[in-house]
C-alpha cells in the first residue's frame, strides 16, 4: 500500500469500519466467544516517512504491573505494550505505510486484535473492547 488514502480504502472494502476519520480507522473483532476487540489503526510521520500505527485496549494500567508488562513484551511476537495517556496498556505495532501490502496489513491487524483480546480476558477477565 503506498499511500494512507490506498490502505484506508483497502481496509474499508476489506473490513466493516466502525469509524473513520482523515487520520485513522478503527474496527471491531468479534470472536466465537462473542467476545469483542476494537483496534484502532491511524497513520503519522517520523523520520520524514508516513507509517501505520495498530494500537488496541488490553487492560486498566492497576490491572498489569509494569515489570509484569515488561516481560509479557519479551514473549509477544508482534507489538508491544504500551501505557497510554490515561494510563492503560494497548497492544501496539507500527510499520513502514510505504512497504505494507495487503498480506502485511491483514496479519499484524488480525495479531494485534487476537493477542490484545487474550491479555485483556486473562489480565481482566472482561469485554471492553
């Protein structure tokens, strides 16, 4: 995908959006379980590159110390936990926007819904999406 407009369009045709903006999109991940994931995926530049963020809810920041984080990231084989502004961990991966084609878009959305909701289920034993 080489430009935002071409990924949010690819995504839009692809997946139901729960909401859609300029500068980002999110979706919601409904499982067998029926239990649910929202992610969010927006778009920034650094290092005079555009790049794509997949970012999604996994628990309340009193529910994950942050050694315990720390070392879940050592196991995670995409992305990594982050705190956010109001202090909860999200399940979080950026790639280059330049170099994802429809395969390296789809695999680290699917990735980062699943293993979020599987922290978030074992961390809370909750559905926030």
């Amino acid at each position: 995908m080489p430009t935002w407009y071409e990924l949010r369009e690819h995504a839009r045709t692809q997946y139901k959006l729960e909401d859609l903006e300029e500068d980002w999109f999110s979706l919601l991940w409904t499982y067998e379980s029926e239990r649910t994931q929202k992610i969010m995926v927006s778009c920034y530049e650094a290092f005079d590159q555009q790049w794509v963020e997949f970012r999604s809810f996994v628990c309340k920041g009193e529910e994950l110390k942050p050694r315990v984080a720390l070392r879940k990231n050592d196991e995670l084989s995409l992305g990594a936990l982050a705190l956010d502004d109001e202090g909860d961990y999200a399940l979080i991966h950026h790639a280059l926007l330049a170099s994802l084609d429809p395969d390296e878009f789809a695999l680290p959305l699917r990735v980062i819904a699943e293993t979020a909701d599987e922290l978030e289920h074992q961390l809370s034993a909750r559905d926030d999406f």
